[in-house]
C-alpha cells in the first residue's frame, strides 16, 4: 500500500507539469493579454508593445515558459500583473477560505447525501424514498446561485440569523457552505439510492438476512460498503467543482476566494494568477482523488487484494 | 444508531424544504428582485441630481490661467456638520483590484480610497479646491508651479513633500497608465520641500486639474516602506487610515488622529463617523437587501435594475448622480466600405434612439447626449447639438441615398464586449438597426481583449466612452488621440481633413474658440460619431446619512466622511 501511495505521489509530478503546459499555451495562444486591461481606453498598438516587452510578453513562447517553469522551481508564482502583489501570498489568503467552503461543504454533502440515498433505497416505494428524492430533485433543479439567494432571505433578511455576505467569524461560513452543499447531496443521494439498490437483492445481503443479522448491520456493514465505490468517486469529483467552480457562491457571499481570484485573473488576462490558480486546483484535487483511492480500497477489500496482488507482482 | 441517522437527515431535508417556503412566503418587506428595465418615472423620494456646471478650468491660454490658491477656480465651501462619531455602513457594488495609490486608474477604488489617499486638488461642488496643493499657478503654455500645504504626513508619520509628487508621477509609468491624460504627464521639477513645477505634454488646463484631482497620492517612504508597495494595506495622508482591507470583501477605515490639516476643510478632508465599515456586495439582490434591511446605510454604485424598488423604499434617498461619463457610437471610417460612407453613417445615427436605450438599459437614470461635448467640459457650448435625432423614415431616406435602398446588402459589425450592460445595448441597437432594414452582427468580445480588437480595425461600429472630462481638450483627446492620426484613437477615425483640423486644435495656443468651433461643425456635418447618452449611477443613502457629498458630474467620487450622523 506505502509503494502505491508513492507511485502516486510521484504520479502527481507530471500530471502537474503537464497541468502547466497545456495551461501556459492555453494562456499564450488566447487573444488579448494584461495590456489591454492595464492600458484601457489609451490603447495602441505601440503602447501595448511597450508594455509587453516591460512584462515579458514579447519573448518567444519557449522564453516565456522557460522563464515560468524557472520561477516555479524557486517557489515564485510572480506577481499579479495587474494588481501588482505577489501571487503566493494572495493564494495564502484566499486558498484558506474556499478549503474552509469546500471541506465543510463536501462533508456535509457526503453524511447527508449518504444517509438520503441510504434511507430512500431502504424504504424503496415508501414515503421516504418520496420524500428524499423530492430533495434530491429540488436540490438537482436549483441552480446554487438561486438557493443562495434563498438562504439570505430566509436567514439573513428575515430571520436574521445569520450574516448575509462578508468574511469574519464561523457564522459567515454557514450560508455559503449550505449553498454549496445543496447540489452535491442531491446528486450523491441519487447515486447512493441507485448503488444501494444495485446490492439490495444480492446473495450475500439475502445470506444476511437468513443469518439473522441485525437491519442496521446489514445496511451500514454489507451493503453500503459495497456501495460506496461511485458515490466516493462522485465525492471525489464533487471537491473539484467546489474548488474551481465555488466562484457563484464567492460572489453571492463576499468570500473572495480561489475561485473568485481565478476568473478576475482570466478576465484581466493575468497570466501569473490563472497558472497559480491552476496549479494550485489541479495538485489539491489530484491529492483528493488519491484520497479517494486510498479511501475505496479501505472501504472495498477486492480493491486492496488489488495493491496487494500489485505489489505481489512487483516483488517478483 | 440505524435509524436515528437516517432520520436526522430527513429531518434536516424538511428543515432545508421549511427554509425555501420561509423565503419565498409573501412578505411585507419582500425583497427585491432584478427587474428588466423599463420606465424612467421615479418615486417621490428620488432626488435626480443634475450635471455639475461647467468646471472652471478654461483652455483659453494663459489670461485665465493664473489659478492659485484655495480661492481660485473653486468654490470653497465649508465643512459639514461636527463630527458625529459612530460607525457608518457602506456597501459598494463593485470591488477592485490592488490597494495602492500607485495603480491604473479605477473610480472603485477611488470610491473606496478617496479619503485615505489624497489628491493634489478635488473637485467640490462644480470648481476646485486644492487638498495637498495650497497654490497653483501656470506660469507656461505646459508648466504648472505647486506648492504644498506645510506639514503633511502620512498616518506612518513620513512627511510628504514635493519629491513624493515626482516619485508617484514617474511611478505611474511603471503600473500601468490606462488614462489617457496621464499620458499628459512631461515631468516634475522638485523646487524645495514644498513647491515643483509639473510641465505637461498639452496646454490643457483641464489636464492640469484632472491629473491633480485623479492621481493618488502616497509618501514615497510608506511606498517603499511596504512589502507588496501598499498593494493591500494603503497608507495615504487622509483623514481617514485603513485598518483592515481584504480585497473582494471588505475594508474599514478609521477616522485618524493628528490628521495634517485643520481648519476650513475641503469636503474631500471632512471625517465625521469614526469608522467606517465598507463591503462589496456585487450581487445586485444581496445588495438590494442590504438596503432594504438597513445593514447598508450608504449604498453605492447600485444596479439600475433595482432602482423602483428603492425609490419606494421607506428612509431611504436613492440619488442618481451623473458621473460625468459620455457613451456614443464610433464609425469606423479606416477602410470600411459601409461606415466608410457619409451617408450611411447618417443613416445609422437616425435609426437608433438614443431614450430607447435608457429606459431599457438604465431604466431611464441617463441623459440623452445631444451635442458633441459633456456639460461638465469647461469650454463646451451647449449649441453644439447634433444636427440627427430618431427619425427612422429619414434613416430609411439616408440608407437609400448610400446606396442600400430598403437596407438590402446592408451588413455591419457591432464591436462590443460581451458583458453587462454593454452586451444589452447592442443588442438593441441591433433591434433598431433591423428596423431600418440594416443587418447587424456581433463581435463580442470579453472586455480584456476589447481594446486590442478594436486597434485591429474589422468592424463597422463600437460602443464608446469615456469619463472624466473637464475640457474639450480632454474630451476630444478621448476621442482623437494624442497626436492626431499617428496617436491613439479610441474612435479609429481616419479622415486627414478631421485630424488636420484637431491636430490645430490641440497644437500649443490653439485652443481658440475659432478652432474649438471648427472642431465641432466638421463633427457634426460628417457624422464622426454619434453622441448617445451621459450614464448615471445609483447611490442610497439611509436616513442620518443623507448629507453625504456626492460628486455629481465627476466619476460620482463619494466623500464618505462628509456623512454626519
């Protein structure tokens, strides 16, 4: 298992030089670049030229990711282009905010998404199944950016319970995490319910059954076990979209995060802040989809007989 | 443990169904929701201010040039109420990028750093007033002498002096000059502590007061004192100090003690709440919300979309300020056939109107542009209308003398971005343009690459625009460039005819009203562009905050210290 961890982590190597490749040229071959934001309205074509040379954007394209890919071993991500801070301590302060969204609002995607899909497949028929797929419909039907807006007026503008837009202390977390989290429950219960359904008339939850094994051992301990293995793979690409796609929810909330720094720094054409950015997204979620491995093989031993067979193999 | 699990998350499932029926219960206070524009009738407690007179600055040469002191050309005016203490609540639509002085030139951030950094001068009630200059004076066709106010710090301590002027105005180069008139800028000539000499690339006067009322100004010191050049915690000699700035989000800022200047201050220097609390609210339904419920007791930039449902709102004054910007269509004659035609051009500007594009962009908040100039320019003659307004027959009439009888044939590119308000206008413009029988295609583009399509040149038409103008110079170097044809040109005319008559204009002494006249007839007889509308913008102020100055007719620069309470 270590090995295969290793191999993994190693993996992570070229996936993200080849995350900065194909972003760096993305980014080069795009129309436009920072000197059109930086020069306005005074744009000219001698002016832009200027300023190009100045920022570096007039080398060949190898230069320039060379130079790049230089920077990046010395830990430098440059600085903004247009803002002028360095990037690195502007990914310090944003990251912590949409992994603070992102976790919670992946967790709580993950239990109440779970035990829905668990409950809906159990009582399959029955009003709870009803009941739970009717959330996991609404939740699949409103677009995130409307149930935010909900959220507020529910909590903040009439009940005001909760703030409704900023940063500061745990409480203005809540929103945008249940804002957040609504799509992915609806989407995990469905996946749930339809695995769980899947091992439902298996044998072995029929041998259970004949054994005399209690309900709740049956469900949690044989069949949801078994069908963990997509609704992990789902969690999994769920935080992907939290961490790359939270922008809506930043937005709606005041939380400027990674999201939201992501695409000011592709409408201004910054090219230091999309490739960090990018980086940044591609190595955390390429972290979470090894978690999510380790996770499957912890829940499914067919998976773990697999890196033991691996690693069988490799010691011959 | 088995069931209790499940039955949580049903339980919290019902809670989540509980909480969408709570929010969209009927409600006497519900809440505001976009509202596709309309109707320009507003509410009784809607004060509409209008455009600021004519700014002072004059472009005759040096008889009128000998502005100096506090006195001269502004219209001084006394300090607001004593302070009143207390925090104010702020909410601002649209956050910025970079906290430093040092920066391309955004009104947001203006909106926000106004009394934190200071400028050399500041517009006040239709004039100037000097902040940082004491005296002014022209003393040649391009050279200004200023002298400072004695004893200037920053809230670091560090004193500010004339080498600080240079250091920011040779700075600028270096991050970014998407102002046109910072191109203006020649050089700073450090005299003593307290005087220098700034000479100019343009004998504008309205240069002159727009570079000193526009670029910020920060200490050297506390420049090169900051880890990042004061890009997130700005340290400026205002009255007021930020405290706690988290870009996207939120800033305070805190009225500072041993502010530098005392006695009769500008407004721009007036701190009456002792902090104040700014948010960026960019979604236009949070923010209607947070008017509404009173957690924004000064709201700024508001979308027009909400305007209705804020004029009726009970202590709250929405005020529409005319910011001083200018919005019309360019022709693009280099090459063109179809804009390239006189006639055509005519055709175009009969066929759209510019009313129909305020009620449904602004909801009516905009003036109709009718001449070749903005009011707020100082030499700007209001006789110099244009001579075409909505007239669709005549627009058919002028589409058959250019050759398109019935609009048959009659193709052309919109250049527009893709975004806001500007993606709407265009897609009325191409409504109106079909009415005629002219067929109109989009080149949408995303705004950061507008500027350098538009140089590339394949396109017909542009929606165009420009602020900040305080004299006809200003207004047509927006236009026309820097140096005639060779120069910028945000309109992408090109007519030897037209840049020889500018190119005279703008040449030192020749901003006489004789060239000013020929500008405008040549403007107005071949259709260089067509004027459409002055926009305005939409702030809120709830009761005990209705005394904050509002810069009308001047990038609407709210001085949030000037509310008393």
């Amino acid at each position: 298992m270590g090995r295969y961890v290793l191999r993994r982590l190693l993996l992570l190597i070229p996936v993200i030089l080849g995350v900065i490749v194909v972003v760096f040229t993305l980014l080069y071959l795009a129309p436009g670049d920072a000197t059109s934001v930086l020069l306005g309205n005074s744009y000219t074509e001698a002016a832009a030229a200027e300023l190009r040379a100045q920022l570096g954007l007039d080398k060949p394209y190898i230069v320039q990711l060379f130079n790049y890919g230089s920077s990046l071993l010395r830990l430098d991500f440059g600085n903004s282009m247009v803002s002028g801070v360095p990037v690195a301590s502007e990914l310090a302060t944003r990251l912590p905010r949409t992994m603070i969204i992102g976790m919670f609002s992946i967790a709580i995607t993950a239990i109440l998404g779970i035990l829905l899909g668990v409950t809906a497949a159990v009582h399959q028929n029955k009003w709870q199944d009803s009941l739970s797929m009717v959330v996991a419909l609404l939740g699949t039907s409103l677009p995130a950016f409307f149930f935010a807006i909900l959220l507020v007026l529910a909590f903040s503008f009439k009940l005001k319970w909760l703030p409704a837009y900023g940063l500061g202390g745990p409480e203005h977390y809540v929103l945008p995490v249940a804002a957040l989290a609504l799509g992915g429950i609806a989407m995990l219960a469905r996946q749930t319910r339809s695995s769980m359904l899947e091992v439902i008339n298996s044998d072995f939850v029929k041998m259970a059954k004949a054994k005399g094994v209690r309900r709740k051992d049956i469900i949690y301990r044989h069949m949801l076990p078994n069908a963990l293995i997509p609704v992990l793979t789902t969690i999994g690409m769920q935080f992907a979209g939290v961490l790359g796609g939270g922008v809506i929810i930043e937005t709606v909330f005041s939380v400027p995060g990674i999201g939201y720094y992501l695409v000011t720094g592709c409408n201004n054409r910054d090219y230091n802040v999309v490739m960090a950015c990018t980086i940044i997204i591609s190595a955390i979620f390429s972290a979470i989809m090894l978690l999510v491995d380790l996770l499957m093989a912890a829940v499914d031993p067919r998976i773990k007989a697999q890196f033991a067979g691996a690693r069988h193999k490799g010691g011959k | 443990m088995g069931k209790k699990l499940p039955n949580l998350a049903l339980a919290l499932a019902i809670m989540m169904l509980l909480s969408l029926g709570a929010a969209c219960a009927p409600s006497q206070q519900a809440a505001t929701t976009q509202q596709p524009a309309a109707s320009a009738d507003a509410a009784a407690t809607t004060t509409t201010e209008a455009a600021a007179p004519a700014a002072p600055a004059t472009s005759d040469g040096a008889a009128a040039t000998t502005a100096a002191g506090d006195a001269a050309p502004a219209a001084t005016t006394p300090a607001t109420d004593a302070p009143a203490g207390g925090t104010m609540k702020v909410a601002l639509t649209n956050p910025f990028t970079g906290a430093a002085a040092i920066n391309i030139a955004n009104p947001y951030r203006y909106a926000t750093f106004s009394q934190v950094y200071e400028t050399l001068l500041a517009y006040q009630d239709g004039g100037y007033v000097g902040v940082l200059a004491k005296e002014w004076e022209k003393v040649g066709d391009y050279t200004w002498k200023v002298t400072l106010h004695d004893g200037i710090t920053d809230s670091a301590g560090n004193p500010f002096t004339s080498s600080d002027v240079a250091f920011v105005m040779d700075s600028q180069w270096n991050v970014g000059h998407n102002l046109y008139v910072y191109y203006e800028v020649g050089s700073v000539s450090v005299i003593d502590g307290t005087t220098f000499e700034l000479a100019l690339n343009t004998d504008s006067v309205g240069a002159f007061y727009l570079i000193g009322s526009q670029m910020l100004m920060c200490s050297q010191a506390a420049y090169e004192g900051s880890p990042d050049n004061l890009a997130t915690m700005p340290v400026g000699t205002g009255p007021y100090i930020c405290t706690s700035y988290i870009e996207g989000s939120s800033c305070t800022l805190e009225k500072r003690d041993g502010y530098w200047k005392t006695g009769d201050l500008p407004k721009a220097s007036v701190a009456n709440p002792d902090v104040i609390e700014i948010s960026y609210v960019p979604e236009t339904v949070q923010m209607s919300m947070a008017i509404e419920s009173g957690s924004a007791q000064v709201a700024g930039q508001v979308s027009m979309n909400v305007s209705k449902e804020v004029d009726a709102l009970d202590g709250v004054t929405a005020k529409y300020i005319s910011n001083g910007t200018y919005n019309g269509l360019g022709f693009n004659m280099k090459g063109r056939a179809v804009s390239d035609n006189k006639a055509f051009r005519e055709a175009i500007a009969y066929a759209i109107d510019p009313n129909g594009l305020i009620a449904g962009v602004y909801s009516g908040h905009a003036t109709p542009m009718t001449g070749y100039g903005i009011p707020t320019a100082s030499d700007y003659d209001p006789s110099w209308i244009s001579s075409i307004s909505y007239d669709p027959e005549k627009a058919k009439e002028k589409l058959a003398e250019a050759g398109y009888p019935g609009g048959s044939g009659a193709t052309v590119t919109l250049l527009s971005n893709n975004v806001g308000e500007d993606a709407i206008i265009s897609e009325l413009v191409q409504g109106y343009l079909a009415a005629v029988g002219i067929t109109c295609e989009f080149d949408y583009v995303d705004p950061a690459t507008q500027s350098a399509r538009r140089a590339e040149g394949n396109w017909d038409l542009a929606l165009v625009g420009g602020m900040g103008v305080l004299d006809m110079s200003l207004f047509w170097g927006n236009i026309y460039g820097l140096s005639g044809e060779t120069g910028m040109s945000l309109y992408f005319h090109s007519d030897p005819a037209l840049y020889a008559i500018y190119d005279k204009y703008k040449a030192a002494g020749g901003k006489t009203a004789e060239n000013l006249q020929a500008l405008y007839e040549y403007e107005r007889d071949n259709v260089t562009w067509q004027p459409l509308f002055n926009k305005q913008v939409l702030y809120t102020l709830s009761d005990g905050y209705a005394d904050i100055y509002l810069n009308d007719g001047y990038m609407a620069l709210p001085y949030l210290g000037t509310a008393s309470k």
